[in-house]
C-alpha cells in the first residue's frame, strides 16, 4: 500500500461519491441508505481527525489542511501522508 497511485485512486473514489450524493438528490432521485452512508463516512471522517492530528504532528501540515483534507478523504488521504507516500 505504499503507492501513492493506490492512495489517489482512492481519494478520487471519494470525490466521486462526495459529488455524487447531492447530484442525485438534485435530480430527484433520494436513496435513503445513500444518504445514510454518506452521513456514515462523514461521522467517521470527523472522528479521524484526532488520529490525523496526531500522526500528522511531525509533518509541520497546517490546521485546516488536515481538517479539510481530512473530512473530505478521511485515512485515505492523513496515512498516506503520514508515511510519506504521498505529499502533504
């Protein structure tokens, strides 16, 4: 897992699905359990952020870089940095 293809391959899954939710309520077209999994992933993304300050703390990455990035790719985006595969 030390790619940082693999890493941005996920981050862009993300954006797609973060993309996707309002696009389909916009259309009309409301899916419950959508909705409620895209509560789920913010919920936990919000919870990372400790985790993400943490491991992040040697990196010198600005607050609301880790709070941003975090929220939006969650692990995806604080591990990868953290070990260095990626650039903050």
């Amino acid at each position: 897992m030390g790619s940082g293809k693999f890493w941005y391959v996920l981050q862009g899954g993300l954006v797609v699905f973060w993309l996707a939710i309002p696009l389909i309520g916009l259309l009309g077209h409301h899916i419950m359990w959508l909705n409620m999994l895209g509560a789920i992933i913010l919920a936990a993304h919000i919870l990372e952020l400790p985790v993400a300050f943490n491991r992040l703390r040697d990196k010198q990455v600005p607050v609301s870089k880790v709070c941003l990035n975090t929220v939006i790719f969650g692990f995806t985006w604080w591990l990868p940095v953290s070990k260095g595969d990626i650039p903050a």
